[in-house]
C-alpha cells in the first residue's frame, strides 16, 4: 500500500476528465514528469521517489516504458530508464520546462520497433534490474493510451498559480513557481478559470490487484 501525491492539470480535466471527490475510487494513467519540472519546478514536497524494474508495455503498436511500484502504483515514464548514466532518480528529462501549453503528452515515453527494450537489444537496463526515479506524478490523457493506477482519493488541493509575460507586451506568458499556493478542497472543479493551474490530490494504492 501506498500515499502518492498526484497533479491533476486543468486542461487535462477539462478536456478529458471527470470531476472526483474526497473518498472516490479513481483510476488514471499517469506519467513521472521526472525533476518535477511541471509549472516551471518547485513542487519539492510534492515530489514522489519509486523504485521498481522497467517493464515495456505494447499498446497500439508502441511500447511504452513503465515502472510498476510494489504496492501496484503503475506509471509511465518520459526516458529510457537507460538515458541515465546512473540510476539515482536525479534525472530531469533533458530540463523539459512546462508551461500551460496544450501540446504536452504527445507521445511521451513511448517508441515503435519490435525489440524488447530490456536489454537484449542494448536499449534497456538489463533484466531484473531496479532502478530508482523521483518526479512529480501526472495524470495524462494524450498521447499513448498508458497503463493505469487505481486507488482511493485521500485529499485535493487546488493549485493556484500565476503566470508572467515572458517580454513586456509579449503574449506568451511562463509559470512564476513561487506564486504558487494550494486550497484544501472537498471535490476537483470541472472548470478552473485564471490562476488555478489544476489540483494536486493524494491517492491511496491499496496494493497490485489480481
């Protein structure tokens, strides 16, 4: 069993999801944003540090690099667990710095080809062989379709954020991290509006279902 903390992003509720409440069963697919660089970083906290074998799951043709917790949390991965040149969940994914951009979750953590990705083919860390990884856990709806993690929703916070014009008069704008600020909430809103950037909730793994 476990306590994971989970961001829920605003656009991903309100493209793609449904509103939960404090007590509801939930099951999403989620990905580690490795470095927790969602929102320009400083979630520290929030953090989450897994250790586990990679596997590779195939879905629609693609393999899809996932780390699988003992207490059956399963989450995508944005590298090649092997991208690291040690396996000490310090890595950052090439400093990928996110903004409320709408094209993020194209085809993360995924590849085509027929190998096994486990290091028959030199791509993968070898077999049997954990590794550890710390991030913040995402929930993605675009992109692959991932494996999914089903637990209980223990709390919700509402995470308020400001943005600032990247230039004067500019009309992109960029996360400011120290704005930022969370509301304890009794259910995750449908429609977030300015300056609620999504909700970071704590779920519940039980442990692997059979």
């Amino acid at each position: 069993m476990g306590l994971w903390r989970v961001f829920y992003a605003d656009w991903e509720m309100e493209c793609c999801g449904t509103p939960f409440s404090v007590g509801d069963e939930v099951t999403w697919p989620l990905l580690l944003d490795e470095g927790g660089e969602t929102l320009g970083g400083g979630w520290s906290g929030a953090l989450s540090a897994i250790t586990a074998t990679p596997e590779y799951v195939r879905v629609d043709g693609a393999e899809i690099r996932v780390l699988r917790a003992d207490d059956g949390l399963v989450v995508a991965l944005h590298s090649d667990p092997d991208d690291h040149a040690a396996d000490t969940g310090t890595g950052t994914d090439g400093g990928r710095s996110r903004s409320r951009s709408r094209s993020r979750g194209r085809g993360r953590g995924t590849r085509t080809g027929t190998g096994t990705g486990s290091g028959g083919d030199g791509s993968g860390p070898g077999p049997g062989r954990r590794v550890a990884r710390s991030g913040l856990l995402t929930v993605e709806r675009h992109g692959a379709r991932w494996p999914e993690t089903t637990g209980t929703v223990r709390t919700i916070h509402l995470v308020h954020q400001d943005f600032a014009e990247t230039a004067p008069g500019s009309r992109t704008r960029e996360p400011v991290p120290a704005s930022r600020s969370l509301e304890a909430v009794d259910r995750s809103p449908r429609w977030f509006g300015e300056g609620r950037a999504g909700v970071l909730a704590e779920l519940y793994v039980p442990g692997p279902r059979t």
